[in-house]
C-alpha cells in the first residue's frame, strides 16, 4: 500500500466518524438538557472532542503523508505521532474537567434524568462501538497510530455511553447521585485511554527502541542470508509509521569489496521485503576473524 492510498483510507474514516460524531454531539447534548443528565451532558462533550481529534488526525495524516525531501530525508512520520500524542492529551483534559464536574454534582444533586436521557444514551452506545470497531479496522489494516488512537477514543466514548446508562437508570430508581457520580467513572476511562495514547507517542519522539521481539526477528532474517556470519548492533526506531534500522554484519575476511556492498544490499532489500514497515536501513559490513571484525565483544560494548 503506497502513502496516497493509504491516506486515503485514513481520510474517508475519519471524515465518515467527523459527520457521525457531529450528528452524535447535538443529540446528547440537546438530549442531556431537556433529559436533566449531568452525566449525558459530559458524554456529549466528549464527543465533541471525538469531532476536534478527527480534524487533528485528516491534518496529521496529510501532512505524515508528504514525500521525503532534503529537509526531511526520513519522511515525515512523525507529524502522525504528534497528532497522536495531541490527541492522547486531549483526552486527559477533558476527562479530569468532567471528573471535577462530576464530583461537584454528586455532593449535591438536584435533578432526576428523564427517559429522553435514557434513550439518548442507549442511542450513543450503539453508534460510538459501530464506529470504534470499523475505525480500529482501518487503522489496523493502514497501521496508523493516530487512527488507532482515535478509534480508542470512539471506544471511550462508547464506555462514556454506558456510564451514563447505568447513572441514568440508578437515578431514576431514587438514586440521584448516581448520574454525576457515573460521569466521574466516565472521566477514570477517559483519562486512562489518554495516559496510554500519550506516553506511547512519547515513546516514539524519543526514539525508544522497538520491542526485542523484533530485534530478534531482524537478527534471525539476517543470518538466513548466505554469506552473513555474523549480525550484531541492531537498532531500530519508529519514524511514525516507518521503522529505521542500523545494524553490523560479518563476512569473509578476504571477501572483495563489491561482493561485501551486494551482501549488505540483500541485507536491506530482505528486511524491506520481509517486513512491511521497514523504511530504510543501514548495513556496516565488517570482515570476520579480524581484530577489528572478530572481537564482537567490544564491538556491542
């Protein structure tokens, strides 16, 4: 899948989850008014974020999606991870803003929630899973963070949707408290899907490395390449979407140097091919039972 289509792809359910979430916002918001809901009120600001990161994700996805250039030799990826952190602390805010507002109406509630509020609410839960389940399909498929992340966030408001059900309902057998109180749970969830989102894009802005696992599937394909001796010093780090690798090889000492440069191009054309997301990669071809080549200890030191 090449960077337009897959831009594409992103682009069309993001806009399809703008429309829904726009539609979506109105109703429970107009819903939790007329329906006396402390609870459905919050739920609705929350999709109201759903509607601002989905305009955050179309711009990181179009700007991600932009050719390398000489400013930008590794693309630029990570525009896409900024996006998802942005979003990732999005959900932070307005989740700990719900919290205080919903601890505010608990101490002491004032209304009972109507039937409009209930139905609003079934109403929300059925939309916002639809929506989660066919956006992290996408993002999944893509492999884009930022549609995963917002795909979550449809999921939290889902899990919002469900809060609010259970607070409506309490509330309208005589327990009050349990409105704004659900809207306290709503804002636990909320928080706890940004934190997550926000520290993995933070993750990648510092280069962590990229699991063992993989490391050691990189190693493996490596060394199934006739001639490797040796591979060792293998790093890897996400570039949004992409994956960077830097590794050594060994070869025969008396190996020529165009024999050497053909190995290390099969070394980087396997990785490519073998693994989706591998971008660019970088071979050091050393010599084997050298005292440069053979001393592997000082070389991973």
């Amino acid at each position: 899948m090449d960077k337009e289509e897959r831009y594409q792809k992103g682009r069309r359910v993001t806009i399809l989850a703008l429309i829904i979430n726009i539609l979506l916002t109105v109703f429970k918001l107009f819903a939790g008014i007329l329906g006396k809901s402390h609870v459905l009120i919050a739920d609705a600001i929350h999709s109201l974020s759903d509607f601002i990161t989905d305009f955050i994700v179309l711009a990181g996805l179009k700007f991600s999606s932009k050719p390398k250039d000489e400013r930008h030799p590794y693309g630029h990826g990570k525009i896409e991870t900024v996006t998802t952190g942005i979003i990732g602390m999005g959900l932070i805010i307005i989740g700990l803003k719900i919290a205080y507002d919903g601890v505010l109406a608990s101490i002491n509630p004032m209304t009972i929630p109507t039937s409009l509020a209930l139905f609003a609410a079934i109403i929300s839960i059925i939309v916002k899973e639809g929506i989660y389940r066919y956006t992290l399909f996408i993002g999944k498929g893509i492999n884009s963070p930022s549609i995963i992340a917002n795909a979550w966030h449809h999921r939290s408001d889902a899990l919002s949707s469900i809060a609010a059900l259970i607070g409506i309902s309490g509330a309208q057998m005589g327990l009050a408290f349990l409105d704004p109180l659900a809207a306290v749970f709503v804002a636990i969830l909320i928080v706890k899907v940004g934190g997550e989102i926000t520290l993995n894009s933070f993750k990648e802005l510092i280069e962590t490395s990229v699991d063992e696992e993989l490391i050691k599937e990189f190693e493996s394909t490596v060394l199934s390449i006739s001639d490797v001796k040796e591979a060792h010093k293998i790093k890897a780090r996400n570039v949004g979407t992409s994956i960077i690798i830097e590794l050594h090889i060994e070869v025969d000492e008396d190996m020529t140097v165009k024999k050497g440069h053909d190995i290390a191009k099969e070394v980087e054309y396997t990785l490519k091919t073998q693994f989706q997301n591998v971008e660019s990669v970088t071979v050091h071809v050393c010599p084997a039972k050298t005292l440069y080549g053979a001393s592997k200890e000082k070389l991973k030191n």
